[in-house]
C-alpha cells in the first residue's frame, strides 16, 4: 500500500486573536499543531492517503499535543522519537487584514533539529513510498543528515520523493545558506513543489520560464508551480504542462495553505492504484490541481492550517467527482 513520509518540523503555531497588528502588539495566541511536513502529513490522511511523521519532539506538553493529535487524525506516529535535550518548536504568527503572515521562531535549537541519522535505520522503505521534506530542517544539524539518509534509502528502492523548499529566511544565518542548501537537495528529488514568491529566490532567475526549467536537474521529473490565488501548473521534464487557474475566496489566513496543497495532490498519487506516479501526473494532472487547488482555498478562509483541512468527502462532493 502506497504511503507518504513526511519528514522534518513538527511545531505549534500560536496563531494571533488579531489581524493587521504587528507580532509585537499582539495580545492573544490560539495554538494550532503546525510545521509544514507535519501539515502535509494530516492533508494527505485527511484526504484519503496513509502517511507517517517522522521527527522529533520535546519531552514536553507541546510534544504530547501535537503526537495525541497527529494519532487523531490518523498520521502515523511511530517514527516520532522524544528528547529532554532540547523543546518542541514553536512559531508565533502575525496576520495581516488578508490574511497574510509574519513568523517569529523559537528553535535555538529545537527538538526536532536534534534527530539522529541513525534514527532512520529502523524505518523500512519500499518503491510505493512517497518522502516530502522541505528546507526548514536543511539547517546544519543532525536532522539534514537524517534527510539525506532517508532520501538515500527512498532512492535505492525506487520511490517517489517530493521537495517543497518552503522557504523561511529567519531561520537561517544568511540568505546563501539557505539557497545553497536547498539547490544541494534540489537534484535529488523527483518532484518539486515551488511557489510563485520561492522561484527566482531559489533558481537565481527572474524570467519564470527560465527558472523553471532551471529546476530539471538530477532526477527531477515534474515541477509543481504555484501562484496563491492565480492558481498552478504542473510542468514535465518531456515538456507537457496543465494548468489551473485557482478557486476566487476571501482568505483570512493563509497558514498552512502551500501545505495543504501539496498534501491534496500527494493524496491523489497515495490513492490512486497506477504505480507510475509521473504517468499519473501526465494522465490526471488537470483533476490533481483542480483538487489541490480547492483545498488550498478552502483551508485559506479558516484559521490554522490542520483544522482547516476539509474532508475528503467535502472536496469530491464540491467538484462532483
């Protein structure tokens, strides 16, 4: 059975009782389970898919909410290891009135940053498996280690992995740590996920076409594009394309919407019975952003990004499929 592996940044976000005020100003937090892998991991089960979390968390209330949870909501958890060396992370968000987001991180260092390579010796991979990662956990620290070591396994068998930079300046020294970790892992990916706001940062281009294709590197074979409101693309290596032009709604909070979308379209891979992901894009890519594209609206008119996911049930009944 296909399975997603998520890996990386399990946090909570405490999300502001106000919009359009500064982080500074603000006076009340609601906490919502976040991190962007982690975010992918409950889009994809929400949505149909099996998936498991692999990172670490602290020994520490924060810990024990976001595992109780990820075990609610079906995302498997047995691949979570515990420490008392560090805290579980937390990210405190800013909004503005449309719904548009400020961050400030508390991960100096975290938890998570602390997982050993090691750890996923124990964790048996096979051709069916989908590994998402993105670059928050690409800092130096034993979890990039850990990536490039479940990365590496993933590709001996011949599965299927999904980069996201999801990129977030904050969290790192300079802005060339973080490109020149994120164009390392780029080549080993065979599907990568980019934002309209990512693209010329991470490619170094200006000119859309250019940078995308600048991203054909290694092993990758399609591109997802994303462009907020304007909706995606999804570009193949041997040059086909489809595209989509978005759902129009009135956001509040866009927390958690990249994720989601890239969660939703991991659920159609994760559901589908073709083995041949690419050829799955090529032949379902219309439907697959049409999908995707109506869960990343939908989690953008409600706060948070896990309790905004909808229900696989509501997504096919909205697009009658």
């Amino acid at each position: 059975m296909k399975r997603l592996l998520a890996i990386g940044e399990a946090l909570i976000d405490f999300i502001p009782d106000t919009t359009d005020s500064e982080l500074k100003d603000v006076k009340g937090f609601s906490r919502q389970v976040g991190g962007a892998p982690c975010n992918v991991a409950v889009a994809a089960s929400k949505l149909g898919g099996r998936s498991e979390m692999i990172t670490q968390l602290g020994e520490d209330a924060f810990g024990d909410l976001i595992i109780e949870t990820l075990e609610n909501l079906s995302v498997g958890t047995q691949y979570i290891k515990r420490t008392n060396e560090a805290n579980t992370a937390l990210a405190f968000v800013s909004l503005t009135k449309t719904g548009e987001r400020d961050f400030s991180f508390y991960r100096k260092p975290s938890a998570d940053m602390l997982f050993q390579p090691e750890a996923v010796q124990s964790i048996e991979v096979t051709k069916d498996d989908i590994l998402h990662f993105c670059s928050v956990d690409l800092v130096e620290s034993p979890m990039k280690q850990a990536h490039q070591a479940l990365i590496d396994k993933v590709k001996v068998v011949g599965g299927t992995v999904v980069f996201d930079p999801n990129v977030r300046l904050p969290l790192w020294d300079s802005e060339v740590a973080c490109q020149t970790a994120i164009r390392d892992f780029l080549p080993l990916a065979n599907i990568i996920k980019i934002s309209d706001e990512e693209l010329a940062f991470v490619t170094g281009y200006n000119d859309e076409k250019k940078a995308i294709q600048s991203l054909f590197q290694g092993d990758v074979e399609a591109v997802i594009y994303t462009k907020g409101a304007e909706g995606a693309m999804i570009y193949l290596k041997e040059g086909a394309v489809h595209v989509h032009q978005g759902f129009k709604v009135e956001p509040i909070d866009t927390t958690g919407a990249g994720d989601a979308f890239i969660g939703a379209l991991i659920s159609r891979l994760l559901s589908s019975e073709n083995e041949d992901i690419l050829q799955l894009l090529k032949d379902k890519g219309q439907y697959i952003l049409e999908f995707s594209n109506y869960v990343a609206a939908t989690v953008t008119t409600k706060y948070g990004a896990i309790e905004s996911i909808p229900k696989l049930s509501d997504v096919t009944q909205a697009l009658n499929k």
